[in-house]
C-alpha cells in the first residue's frame, strides 16, 4: 500500500508517531481497557491529530477492531525492515565512548558498503563503557573493536 501512494517516508513517519503514542501512560490504559473498538479509535485518532493521513486514519481503526493497537511500535520495526530491504540498504548500529567525526563515520559507511554489498544507514550511540574504539551490529554481524571488547577477551583467556 505505501508504495502505491508513493509515500513510504510519510507512512513510516505516521507509523513512528503512533508508536510512540501507544507508549504514552494514559494511553496504555485505554489500549488495556475496555473501551469499544470505535471509540478507542476515535480517541486514538484524535490523540495523533494531523500526524495521520486518511490512511494512517484507516489502518489504526482496523487495527483497533482487531484489538492489535499494542502492536504498533512492532509493525513500525517490521516497516522499517521491509523499507531498507526494498531500498537495498542496512541498517548499522555504531557504538563508540564518544562522538565520531564525520570521516570517521565515512570511513566506516564505506567499508561496512563493501563488505555488505548494499547501502547502509549508520545509526549512532554513544556508551561511554566503550571506552575506546567501537562496535558495529548489522543484522547478525558484530564487529567489536572496542577497548572493552579486548579486555573481555584477554579476561576469558586469562581465566581458562
């Protein structure tokens, strides 16, 4: 459906905000509640305001009778999944102790392209248990380069 509407980027930012609603206190209890479907609904329509389209309008009314608004910030995940396999890209997780410089996250952008053979978009943390170094997740894959990573590493050989 998306698609057809040549508006993946507005359906994922509809998705993303109605995610996050159904994180707000109040409205994780009207979602366990027991409100009819319609109403709880409307009132989640209301909540979202211009954020949803007709679409988005419609999507979260079939979902509310199906009893399946809790799963939002799931169906967002799974959007986002299915978008970065339709746009041959990867989503790669960067943790570093602190912020990375723009050549820094370059470098690592190209070299995580060649190795994955697709696009990637670098989504960046900072933990400053790090240390020094860092650690790249994409799918499966880890790569730890981190300074804790190595004294783990050099524990678990000391230890055996």
């Amino acid at each position: 459906m998306p698609v057809e509407h040549q508006s993946v980027e507005r359906w994922q930012d509809m998705l993303a905000f109605a995610a996050e609603v159904t994180k707000n206190e109040q409205m994780a209890e009207l979602l366990s509640g027991a409100l009819a479907p319609e109403t709880l609904a409307e009132s989640f329509i209301a909540v979202c305001g211009e954020q949803l389209d007709e679409n988005g309008q419609n999507l979260i009314r079939v979902m509310a009778e199906n009893n399946r608004l809790n799963a939002l910030p799931d169906v967002l995940e799974q959007f986002i999944h299915l978008r970065a396999a339709s746009e041959a890209t990867s989503e790669v997780e960067v943790t570093s102790a602190t912020a990375l410089s723009e050549e820094q996250l370059s470098k690592i952008s190209a070299a995580m392209e060649k190795r994955l053979s697709r696009k990637v978009k670098l989504n960046c943390k900072i933990d400053k248990s790090v240390m020094a170094g860092v650690i790249i997740r994409a799918g499966d894959m880890v790569i730890d380069g981190s300074v804790r990573g190595r004294l783990e590493r050099l524990a678990d050989v000391l230890q055996s």
